[in-house]
C-alpha cells in the first residue's frame, strides 16, 4: 500500500479549476517528485494535501486512511509535514525558535531536544546561527531552515516546494545532496515539487509531469529523464542542470 | 529675494522657529504656560522667573542656531557656526518682533482669541520689569536672539561627549520645575515640604536657582560614573553569580516594598492617578496578548473593559436590578461564606468578558490586518451604544450608568474598599491584580501556545502549515485578553462607585493601544512603562489643559520616528527595527 496517495483530485480557488483529476502515489521511503510548468498547479497539489485547500472531489489516504476531510492541523498531526514555496521563514523569530514551531505538534521534550541536535548535524551552518532572526539568513541558509523545520515534525512524509528556487548554482546542488541524504541514510520520503526538472529527476526514483491540472505523464525518474518529450519541454533548455 | 538666500540654513531656521513659535502662540500655548515658573531666582536686582511659556520661546531660538550651524570636526564649532547659528536665532527674534508690532497695531483677536497684549510681550520679552521704549525693546529682543542662536550653534559644536552629559541634567532640571507642584504636593503629604521649600522649589511653585544647580551637578555626576562603568548594572556584572542573585533578589524585594509603601508615600490625590496608571497597564497586559503576541489589531477592546465593568456593576450594586435576588442569597450564604460582593463580581466579569472575547472572535476569526481592526472598533461601539441604549436602560441604567456599586471588601478584615475614598487600599488590590496578570502573560508567552501566538503573528499561512489549530489560537488570545480587560471593568467599577457609557469610549481602546506601541509592541516591561508614560504623566499634567494631548501627539509622532520599536522592546521587536549591534535597551 502506498503511503500517500491521491484519487482523482479536484481542487479550486473560488471558481477556478487549478487541480482537474489528479491522481499519484508515494510508496514509503521513496522520493517522488512533481514537475510542471508555471501554473500547472504542482503548489496546489501539495497544498491541497496538505489540508490548507480543500479538494471538491476526490480523496488523499495517508498509509489508507482518508486524510482529506481532515482540517490542516490534524494532518501535520498524522504527520504530513509541507515546506512551503518561497520558505515561509519567520522573520523575527530566531532560527531555533522557528525550529521548535516546527515540532508544534510533539509533545516528547527530549525527543524535539534530539531532534533539534540532529537538525543541526544535518545543517551545520544553523547550528552557527541559531540565535540569529530568520529573517536575516541567506536564501540558502533560509531554505535549510525551512526544510529542518519540517524534519523537526518527524514527518512520515515531507512535501517540499521549489527548494531551489533563487539559488545560485552551488546552493542548488547542496540543497540536492541534502535531499539525497535525507532519503537515502535518514528514510525520510519525500513528495518534491521542482521546476529544475534535470536534478529532481536525478535524485527521485518516480516522477510525475503535471500539466493544467492533470497528471500528463508519469513513470520512473530514469525514463523521465529520456522521455523525448519531457526532454523537449522540461528539460531542453537547461544544459547541464 | 532670490532663491539662494531663501536657501541659506540661517535664514530658512529663524524663520521657522519665528513662524512656529507665532503659531504656538496663537493658539494659545505659550499663554497657558505662562503662569507655569520653571525657575525662579534673583537676576538683575529683582527676583524674576522663568516660565515654560517663556522657555519655549528661549528653546525655539536655541533650536534656530542649533539647525543653522553647520557641523564641524567633531567636538568643535565649524569656523562659520556661531555666525550663522547668532544669524538664525536674529532672523527668528525679527520675526518675533514683527509679529508683536503687528499685534499691537491691528486687533487679532477677532481671528486669535489668544492674541493678547500679554502674548507680544512675552514674545517680545518685554513687559513687566522690561517695559521700557519699543526701540530698547526690538534691540534688547534681537541681541537675545542672536545671543540664543550663538548658544544653539555652541551646543551643536560640542563634543557629544559633553553633549550626553549635559542633556539629562538639562531635562531633568526642566522635568523638576514642571512637575514642580507635584513633588511640592507629594512632599507636603509627607510634612517634609518646608525643608526642602526653600532651596529647591520657590513658593511660585518653580525650581529654585540653588536646586537647579544642585539636580544639574548631580545628573552630570551620574553621566559621569556611568562612563566608568560605575552602573548598578555594570557593577552587579562584575559581581560573583550567586551573590549577583543574592543582590537580584534583595533588589526586587526592596523594589516590592517600596511599591508596597508608595501610596502611602505619594498621598491619595497621586495614589488615585497610581490606581488609574495600575488599570490601564491591566488591560495593556491584556491588549498585548490579542495585539502584541499574536498580531491581531483589536481596535474595541474597550468592549470587554466594559463588559467585565458591567458585569461586576449588576451583580454588587444596589440599584441594581438583580439587587433583590442577590440580597435574598447573600442573606442566606452570609453564615457559610465570608465572600460577597466584589469576589463574586470578579469571576463572573473575567467569564463574561472572556466568553465575550471569544465570541467576538469567532465571526472575524478569518479577517486579517485592517478588516479586522474595523470590525473590532465596530464591536466596541456596538457594546458601548447597547449599554447606553433605552432598551437596556431598565437593566443597565442607559445613559445614567449604574451607580452605588459595593465596595471590595477584605475577607476576614471588614475593610471595605471603595476607590473614591480609599484610593490607597485600591492600589493594592489593583497592584495584585498586575502582579497576576504579569505572571499569566510571562507563562503564556513561554509557552507553547505563546510559541503558537507568535508564528501566527509572523505568517498564519505558514503557521497553520506548521500544524497550529489557528482557530483554537486565536481565541485563546482573544479569550484571555479579554479576561483580563473584564478584571480591569470590575475594578474600575469599584473604583468609581459609577459607570457611565460614556466611560468606554472608543478612545480608551486607542489609549490602550498607544501605550503598547509606546512600551515596545508584545514587551510586558514595556506595559508598564507605557501606562506610567502615556497615562500618569497626562493626568499629572492637568493644569496644562488641552495642549496636553497636543504635546501628546507631538511625543506619539517623534516616538514613532525616533524609537519605532518602543521603550522597552522585546527581543523580535528589537530584532527586526535595530538590526546588528545597535544598542539594547534594558529588559
Ligand atoms: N490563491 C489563488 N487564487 C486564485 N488562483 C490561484 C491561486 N493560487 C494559484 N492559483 C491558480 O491556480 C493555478 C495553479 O497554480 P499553482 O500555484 O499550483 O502552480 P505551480 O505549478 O505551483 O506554478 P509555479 O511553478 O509557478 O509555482 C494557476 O493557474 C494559478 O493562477
Ligand atoms: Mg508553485
């Protein structure tokens, strides 16, 4: 059994249709990843899994439980952790503080104690700055932030939004390796929403190509990387990746 | 005149200290501050005093030179300073003296009811012991001017070094001698006024020459050990950690009992302004919860202010209507319980007000920044134009209030607490009131649902992704904030006798609001330092009648410019408005 999976989902924003059938799957310990054009409603899909919007039709099952009637809440609760496009820092907030927001939901002190030490193994570079404001981080270090304070939850699966948007190359790589190894020593799963197609495919086992809210294609990242026509209009004008 | 000239720093300075201080004095500032001696002493044969009417001329004239000297190297005049600064306070004293011969020859005071012939003379400095001919006069005034402009540029070359030490010796002499009849009254309540009459203050009710000197010489001195690092701060660092806690303690403790004693020090005109600092740093403790924790802009917290006051007023007055049913069950429950009245009111305001903030939270529970700021003040009115309502008039008295309202009495003492003659008892009911809500929103703000308040604050969105039940949050603080405005009603109540509609207008809510910002938004330290600030002082300076609220503004707008994060800032505050090694101030 796959341990989220959505069937058939419709989602909008008042009387816009952005999400029209989509259906996909993410089997424990993998990492899939999502890709699209801009406004093909890859946001709206996590965000929709994610409790903030409500799908009109269809339903999402976390490990076959039906988790889309659920408010947002609840869902981090059952441990569905999003990481957010564009981060979602808190600004004034120092870098632990935004870390200990990340494990709301937990109640075991010494296991947010832990957690937030090997958060900090994981991203040396927070530990460095860990009274420092949120706000006052780099775009890469902020995008580490984010994704620590999404491990700090402990998530069974953790939805990741453009973790690569705005950085130069070099960041670009490191936030790869980090999803790397967070799937591969950690066995964290991960649902990962890129528009650098090239390095999401390198690192995720399936992929997914949505389009106007449908899922145009699907298959295992190695074929999706040859895929003629994924090559043509995702992966075409990006060289080397 | 050509526009170079027009551009020259003197020329634009006096004549902007001219027109402002012909401003002030046609709506009547300067005038109300004229009977107001700042200080008095013996000059020139004569006794003489200065008055903060006059002294805000002297200041305008100052600041003219002080704007127009160009600055130098630092710690001395530039060459041309104390030309241009002695030109710019000439060009203000010019206007000055336009303005009083304008005066003199054609009647304003069919525009200006305050143009008075006692005005051109104290613009003019004249008058009084100065009369004399009108060109001695327009001499005698331009000298002054050029003479305070030269001061201006002076001071603008100083070392700033010097410039530190000076500036709390100036304010506070100045300080002293407004608050003069204060301390005068205050002293006299203890019998100690006639020790210190004759050399600190003069009968006028100004600070004499010797005290000026004296507080002047101290606050310098003080300037002076804190240089040395002889701050008590500095000095408890240096301190080994276990006596430094030692000390900590016996401080605080010290701090308490003098807290303890202060009405009885201060007499009850100053305990009653204490009680009304006391109820509005209450409700500041509340507002801050809902406004500075979780970022929620409440414009009609007066509401629950009013709710918990009528609550309290229903169920402990005598003319109230349930005022027969209650003395049927005091008169039955008066065997078994020594508490009545005012320690039943006081739960069932927190709970009424508290219910009431949170179902007032639950319709604007999605509205955000501005729309929920007009709903809020909706809400507030609503509340208020109810109560004054003949609808409710049989229940809540409409626009008569509710008067007769019991007293607090003290369990097993029979000291009953009524505020309008026992404004020193009430202080300590207040006080333990704070006491109480300053250890709630210290644990709150600790806590996980304070953690919760804040990411909210910062982003809902994000803050609901990181799996906060923001509709649990939100009334939470809405709930508590509200609570705690209910305690203040009670009290106000008691404090009063009678409330009135009237009483929770819309400005409380901005007051309350004012002094949040004023303290440093979510600080509980900074609660405190508003209500004193934005509350006490207004009330001790009365006298000063309605140009109060207008230097209140003044202080609100230079606040806002110069200390956006507040007096006392919590650490995001301080975070996010003085980035990188900007000093901090004391939590
Ligand atoms: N808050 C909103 N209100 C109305 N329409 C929206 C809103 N958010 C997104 N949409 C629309 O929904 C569609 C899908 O948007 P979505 O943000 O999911 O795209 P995306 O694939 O994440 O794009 P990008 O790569 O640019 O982030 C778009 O057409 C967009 O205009
Ligand atoms: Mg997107």
């Amino acid at each position: 059994m796959a341990l989220l999976e959505l069937r058939d989902v419709h989602s909008y924003y008042d009387r816009i249709q952005a999400l029209k059938g989509v259906s996909l799957e993410v089997a424990e310990g993998e990492v899939v990843t999502l890709i699209g054009a801009n406004g093909a409603g890859k946001t709206t899909t996590l965000r929709t899994i994610s409790g903030l919007i409500r799908p009109r039709e269809g339903s999402i099952y976390l490990a076959g439980e039906r988790i889309s009637e659920l408010p947002a809440h609840a869902i981090v609760a059952k441990g569905v952790v999003h990481v957010p496009e564009g981060r979602g820092i808190f600004g004034r907030l120092t870098v632990e503080e935004n870390l200990r927001i990340g494990a709301f939901t937990r109640r075991d002190k010494a296991g947010i104690q832990t957690d937030l030490d090997a958060v900090f193994a994981t991203f040396p570079r927070l530990r460095e700055r860990r009274r420092q404001a949120g706000g006052t981080l780099s775009g890469g270090e902020q995008q580490m932030l984010a994704m620590g304070r999404g491990l700090m939850a402990r998530p069974r699966i953790l939805l990741l939004d453009e973790p690569s948007m705005g950085l130069a190359p070099i960041l670009v790589e490191e936030i790869f390796a980090i999803i790397r190894r967070l799937n591969r020593e950690q066995g964290v799963t991960i649902l990962l929403v890129e528009q650098n197609a090239r390095a999401a495919l390198e690192v995720a086992h399936r992929g997914y190509v949505l389009e106007t809210g449908h899922v145009r294609l699907a298959g295992p990242a190695a074929e999706l990387l040859v895929d003629p026509e994924v090559t043509k209009a995702y992966l075409g004008g990006e060289g080397q990746g | 005149m050509s526009r170079s000239l027009l551009q020259h720093p003197s020329l634009r300075s006096g004549l902007i200290a001219g027109l402002v201080t012909v401003f002030l004095g046609l709506v009547g500032f300067l005038s109300a501050f004229q009977d107001d001696a700042l200080l008095v002493g013996h000059l020139l044969g004569a006794n003489r005093s200065l008055t903060l009417g006059t002294a805000v001329v002297l200041a305008a004239l100052i600041w003219a030179g002080a704007r127009a000297a160009p600055a130098g190297r630092p710690g001395w005049p530039a060459p041309r300073g104390p030309l241009y600064g002695a030109l710019a306070g000439l060009v203000a004293a010019l206007v000055l003296a336009a303005f009083a011969r304008l005066g003199r020859s054609v009647d304003l005071r069919a525009i200006f009811p305050k143009a008075s012939p006692e005005l051109y003379d104290m613009v003019a400095f004249s008058g009084g012991a100065f009369a004399g001919e009108a060109g001695w006069e327009l001499l005698r005034l331009l000298i002054l001017g050029a003479a305070m402009g030269l001061l201006g540029a002076l001071w603008q070359g100083l070392a700033p070094r010097s410039r530190r030490l000076a500036t709390p010796a100036i304010l506070l002499v100045l300080g002293l001698g407004v608050f003069a009849e204060q301390f005068l009254l205050v002293l006299a309540h203890n019998g100690i006024a006639e020790h210190f009459r004759g050399w600190l203050f003069l009968k006028g009710g100004g600070l004499a020459a010797p005290g000026a000197i004296l507080v002047a010489v101290l606050a310098v001195a003080a300037g002076l050990a804190a240089e040395r690092g002889w701050t008590p701060r500095q000095a408890l660092a240096r301190q080994a950690p276990a006596r430094r806690r030692a000390i900590l303690s016996l401080g605080w403790t010290l701090a308490l009992a003098l807290t303890l004693v202060l009405p009885w020090l201060l007499g009850s005109y100053h305990s009653d302004v204490l009680d009304t600092v006391g109820l509005y740093a209450l409700m500041g403790l509340g507002l801050n919860i809902v406004v500075g924790f979780a970022g929620m802009l409440d414009l009609g917290y007066v509401a629950f202010f009013a709710l918990g006051a009528y609550t309290a007023a229903v169920l402990t007055s005598k003319e109230s209507f349930l005022a027969p049913c209650i003395r049927l069950v005091e008169g039955v429950c008066a065997e078994h319980m020594p508490l009545t009245g005012f320690w039943v009111a006081v739960p069932a305001a927190v709970l009424v007000a508290g219910l009431g903030g949170v179902l007032l939270g639950i319709p604007v529970l999605k509205m955000r920044g501005d729309y929920l700021a007009i709903i809020t003040l909706g809400f507030g009115e609503i509340i208020r134009i109810l109560a004054q309502s003949d609808w409710l008039r049989p229940y809540l008295g409409g626009s008569q209030g509710i008067a007769g309202i019991a007293p607090a009495t003290i369990p097993f003492s029979g000291i009953a607490v009524a505020g309008l003659r026992k404004p020193q008892l009430l202080f300590y009911l207040i006080l333990a009131a704070c006491l109480l809500a300053v250890f709630i929103a210290r644990r709150l703000r600790d806590s996980r649902l304070g953690r919760a308040w804040m990411a909210i604050r910062e982003d809902e969105d994000v803050a609901e992704a990181m799996g906060i039940h923001l509709v649990m949050t939100k009334l939470m603080a809405f709930g508590t904030g509200a609570a705690l405005a209910g305690l203040a009603g009670t009290l106000f109540g008691v404090k009063l006798t009678t409330i009135y509609p009237h009483s929770f207008a819309l400005l409380v809510s901005i007051n309350i609001l004012a002094l949040i910002i004023v303290g440093g938004m979510g600080s509980i330290a900074g609660v405190m330092v508003g209500a004193l600030v934005l509350v006490g002082l207004p009330e001790l300076l009365r006298d000063f009648q309605d140009f109060r609220w207008m230097a209140f503004g003044a202080v609100l707008v230079w606040m806002m410019l110069n200390r956006p994060e507040g007096l006392l800032p919590d650490a995001e505050r301080r975070r996010e408005l003085r980035p990188e090694g900007a000093p901090a101030a004391a939590d």
